[in-house]
C-alpha cells in the first residue's frame, strides 16, 4: 500500500486561524498599551477613534491622567498628530509597590484622517480622559442631496 499524500483539511468558515488565535494571545500576554515601548517608540500610544459625520470629522483618544496643557495637537495634510506626556508620580519612601502596570511617558500618536477636513477649523475637548479633535469638513467636501425628478 503506498503513502498518498493527505489532502490539507480547509477550516470551517468563522473558525479562527491559528494566525490569529497566535495574535490573540502575543496581544493578551503584552498587551496593546506596550507594544510601542517593546521597539522604543514611547512608553504607550493611545487608543483612537475617526469618525465621520456630515459637518465634521471626529477624532477621539482616550488618554487619562493627562494635563491637557501637556498636549499638542497638529495637523499635515491628511494626518492628525497627538503628542503629549503622562507624568509618574513621584515615588515615596516607605512605600512597597507590588504591581505597576499603568504606563507613563511620553507619546505620539498619528492618525490618517479622511480627504476633506478643513485644517483650519480645528478645534479640541477633553473631558474624562478623552481628547476629541473636531475638524470641520471643507464645503465641497460636505455630503449634498439633490432632488431628481424622475419622468
């Protein structure tokens, strides 16, 4: 009886990947706040989110324990840049610290925004350790509805 090679069995549709089980688990056992201070990056990049509506483009960060004066806020082209530093507290004698795990220093976190914000109308809240950038839409780049008569 000779040896056939074996047909690959395919995985079921939604089943995951062991790509991404491999993933999962690197992401749990480092965590995504580290990952950038692992290649010198910075002591850890916020979690964003872009989104878009009618007038305006909405970028959110959640960056807690900031002074919002430690933050600088630019933007190039079609790229927001967030910057800013999150002090350690100073350590006290007679203290025994047995788990540190938030992270301090400073970071930079850039983000590519949609075509269409107007980078002169610019405008940025915090509240509860949440940066939101507010870029206005330029004019043309405003969605329009036009009624069509249909015969």
């Amino acid at each position: 009886m000779a040896w056939l090679p074996r047909k690959r069995r395919e995985e079921p549709a939604g089943a995951p990947s062991l790509r991404g089980e491999m993933n999962r688990l690197f992401d749990d056992f480092f965590g995504r706040a580290e990952m950038p201070a692992l290649f010198g990056a910075g002591s850890f990049a916020p979690a964003v989110d872009v989104v878009e509506t009618k007038e305006s483009i909405l970028v959110k960060a959640e960056i807690p324990g900031i002074d919002p004066k430690c933050l600088d806020i630019t933007v190039t082209g079609d790229q927001l840049t967030i910057r800013g530093e999150k002090k350690a507290e100073k350590e006290e004698k007679g203290r025994n610290f047995h788990r540190i795990e938030r992270s301090f220093g400073s970071f930079t976190r850039t983000v590519e925004i949609p075509s269409g914000a107007d980078a002169g109308k610019v405008s940025a809240e915090y509240k509860d350790g949440v940066l939101c950038v507010i870029l206005a839409k330029k004019e043309e780049a405003k969605a329009r509805s036009i009624k069509i008569d249909v015969k």
